[in-house]
C-alpha cells in the first residue's frame, strides 16, 4: 500500500487523480496539491473516496519540501507545468522520493524545451539511489514505450520512426486549445525539426505536410513538428536513421492560428499595456477556453502512435503501433477529454510500475530505457489497450 503526491489539478492532473483513485489497492492514500488548493477541492468532490489536498507553491523548493516531509509519499507524479520540473526535482531529491512527470523542462521566458537540465540531475539521483521517470505521459510517454517495445520484441534495428499524433475530436469552438494554450502554442509556431543520419534538419513552421487514413477516424493533414521524444528517442534507439513527429490540426485551427500569429497574440515577450507588462501569449490563454471546460464539449476520438520500420532477421519490416481513445467515453470516466486522459492514464500506469519495483533504477530515465514488456501488459486494462497493423514494407503510408 502506497502513498502518492500528485502535483498540478488541472486536466492531467484531474485524470491522474481519478486514476490513482480507482486503484485502492496500490494507492492507499492521495494528496493532491496545486497552486490553487480549490482546484484539488473541485477534483475530490468527483471521487468516492476521500483525498488530501494541499496549496504548494511549485516553483518553490522549500515549499515543497516541507509539503512532501509533512505527506511523506512513496511517489510523486508532476503534472503541474513543465516550468516546475527542476524545482519538484529538486524537492524529491532531497527527500529521498521517487520522481516522475510527462513533460520535458521549459524555460519560462524563451520557447525552448530539452532535456538537459533535467538529464543533468542524473549523478545526484544516481548517487542518493533515487529514480526520475522522465516523460511518462503520452507523447513523450506512450509513444517511447511502443518505440521500446518494438525494438525488444519485432525488430534486430529500427531505422525509422514516425510518430503520428491524430486528433479527431471536436469541442464546437471556433479555437480553443486541448491542452495548457501557452505550451501547446509555443509547440505549434515554433520551427520544425526532425533527426536524420545524426543530424536535426530544420524546416519552417508547419511546412511539412502529409496525409494518413487513421483506423477510427479517417483521413486527415499531418504537419511536421518538433516534439520533445524525438531528443531522447534519437539517442535510445539503436542503428536509428531517422525520427520525425507528426500532429493533425484542422484547416480552422491553422488559420485562427495565423491570424492570431498575424497581430501578434502569441508573441512571449512582455508588453508595456496601460501601464502594466503582459506577455501577449499569456493573456490569450486567459480569453481561450479553460482546457478542462472542453471535457463535456467534446466528441470523436483520438488516434496516437508510431510507424516503426526496421529489419526483422534481415528481412524489412513495417508495422503502426497505436491507440484509439474516445473524447466522451474518457469524459464518462474521469470528467476529462482524451488529450488529458491519454497523458494521465500512462502517467499513473508508470508510478505503479516504479511502486512495483518493474521499473527500477538508479538515476534519470526517460520511459524508452525502461522495460516496456510490463508496462504495455498493464496499459490496456488501465484504460488505453493499443493495436498493431503490419505494413508494407516498401509503400510510403504517408503519401
Ligand atoms: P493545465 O494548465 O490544465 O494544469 C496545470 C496545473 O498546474 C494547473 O492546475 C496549475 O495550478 C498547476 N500549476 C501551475 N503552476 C504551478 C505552481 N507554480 N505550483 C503549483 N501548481 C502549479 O495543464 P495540463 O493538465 O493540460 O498539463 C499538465 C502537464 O502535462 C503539463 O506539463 C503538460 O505539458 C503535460 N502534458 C503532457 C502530455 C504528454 O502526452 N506527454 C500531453 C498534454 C500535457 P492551479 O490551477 O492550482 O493554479
């Protein structure tokens, strides 16, 4: 029986709350903390059983400390904002509790996401025999974990992965965002970026374009983004050649989107406005609708996975690993659309491994280092069973 901390009530946070509620028989007790302690008020009066909750100041070190000495967990998961990961990290270090989150570390003021400072705390985990879990939602997160999985069980080498990333969903807004606005802006208008023979290859924002027939929700446009697994996954996967990411986005997006660009709303520099400084970016999450209000909005499903192609015994071999998750059918369960669903669900699927001792370690670990046999054995009674369609081997399926 376990204690777990999770950090952050806003939609992950919601699911991961919901989850770890269903499974009394790991969790034992829940405390939920955010910024906002009626955020976790709101997400406990969902449950059948009780929860703590908890007001923590994230970006504080001190402040976290003395909240996880007080609750004492056997883990905590990080669902707050990417901003935080090196102060939470920090605080479980120093307490000695098992780390793990969905997102890589941001800079605040510069749209620029890596792994560095976190890969950084490698030796002190290593040597206070601690583990992080690094990016266990579901891209970064799942996807990792199909890449893991088939280089252990289908593939002698994988030479190329595409991760496609589809959302079918629609929340009846002209634009509103499925996740935190300021991060998944930031993501979208930022240039692409992809890995081939060692290299990063640039292209402009939203440049690259191709179409894929999703099992579940059909044809749509894939653009060509930089996505934070494509950093670890490079360096993981052995006789790599090269990895993209792929996103869906609507033709009603992209051009709010470019007009939004156009005048300058999505723009992170401070402003002087009425003799006050505000980041553009920052108040246009403000005006956009909360993520958490498109729960009950929205319908369709989600299609998220990876095209592996490699060698198999010196044969070529192509295969498209993936999950479907349904908006509706996610809000039923938990009160949450699937993009929080689809990150929460791997999150909490990840801290029973780690309270299981399945995934043991001592150090920094990003999922794909991990043994994905477990984990993809448990994914699909958590809520996220995954399929598996061979390919041809020499067809482009992104025509
Ligand atoms: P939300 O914006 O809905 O929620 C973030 C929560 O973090 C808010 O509730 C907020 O608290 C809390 N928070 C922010 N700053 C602090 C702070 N200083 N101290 C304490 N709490 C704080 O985001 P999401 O739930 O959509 O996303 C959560 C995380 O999941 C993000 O890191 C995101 O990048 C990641 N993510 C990962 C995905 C994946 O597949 N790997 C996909 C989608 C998201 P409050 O409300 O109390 O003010």
């Amino acid at each position: 029986m376990s204690k777990v901390l999770i950090i952050g009530a806003g939609g992950v946070g919601g699911v991961v709350t919901h989850k770890c509620a269903q499974h009394p028989e790991v969790f034992s007790e829940i405390c939920l903390a955010s910024r906002h302690q009626a955020k976790c008020r709101a997400i406990a009066a969902q449950l059948d059983r009780p929860i703590h909750t908890a007001e923590v100041d994230a970006d504080d070190v001190e402040a976290l400390v003395v909240l996880i000495e007080s609750f004492q967990p056997d883990v905590l998961i990080h669902v707050a904002l990417p901003y935080q990961d090196l102060t939470i990290m920090e605080a479980c270090l120093r307490t000695g509790v098992p780390y793990l989150d969905t997102a890589n570390y941001e800079h605040p003021d510069e749209a620029k996401f890596e792994y560095k400072e976190q890969w950084a705390f490698q030796e002190r985990y290593a040597r206070a025999g601690n583990m992080a879990t690094l990016g266990c939602g579901f891209d970064p997160g799942m996807t990792n974990i199909y890449c893991a999985w088939g280089q252990k069980n289908l593939f002698d080498e994988i030479h190329r992965i595409d991760i496609l990333d589809a959302n079918g969903g629609d929340h009846g807004y002209p634009f509103a965002t499925n996740f935190n606005p300021e991060i998944n802006i930031r993501e979208i208008t930022a240039n692409g970026r992809y890995w081939e023979e060692g290299e990063w290859k640039e292209t402009a924002p939203l440049a690259e374009k191709r179409t894929f027939d999703f099992d579940g929700i059909g044809e749509k446009d894939l653009y060509l983004l930089y996505h934070e697994e494509l950093e670890s996954l490079s360096q993981n996967i052995k006789g790599l050649k090269r990895i993209r990411f792929w996103m869906t986005f609507s033709e009603q997006y992209l051009t709010h989107l470019k007009v939004l660009e156009n005048v300058g709303m999505t723009r992170i520099e401070p402003i002087e406005f009425e003799g006050r400084e505000i980041a553009p970016l920052q108040f246009l999450k403000a005006v956009l609708p909360d993520p958490a209000s498109l729960g009950p909005r929205t319908k369709g499903k989600t299609n998220i996975g990876v095209i592996l192609d490699g060698l198999k015994d010196g044969k070529r071999r192509k295969v498209h690993i993936y999950n479907i998750c349904d908006h509706e059918k996610c809000y039923e369960e938990v009160k949450s659309q699937a993009i929080s669903y689809t990150t929460g669900v791997p999150a909490v699927t990840g801290a029973i491994l780690m309270l299981e001792g399945l995934w043991k370690g001592e150090g920094v670990f990003n999922v794909e280092q991990l043994d994905p046999d477990p984990f993809m054995a448990r994914i699909g009674d958590m809520g996220l069973p995954w399929q598996m369609v061979e390919l041809d081997p020499d067809a482009d399926p992104l025509a």
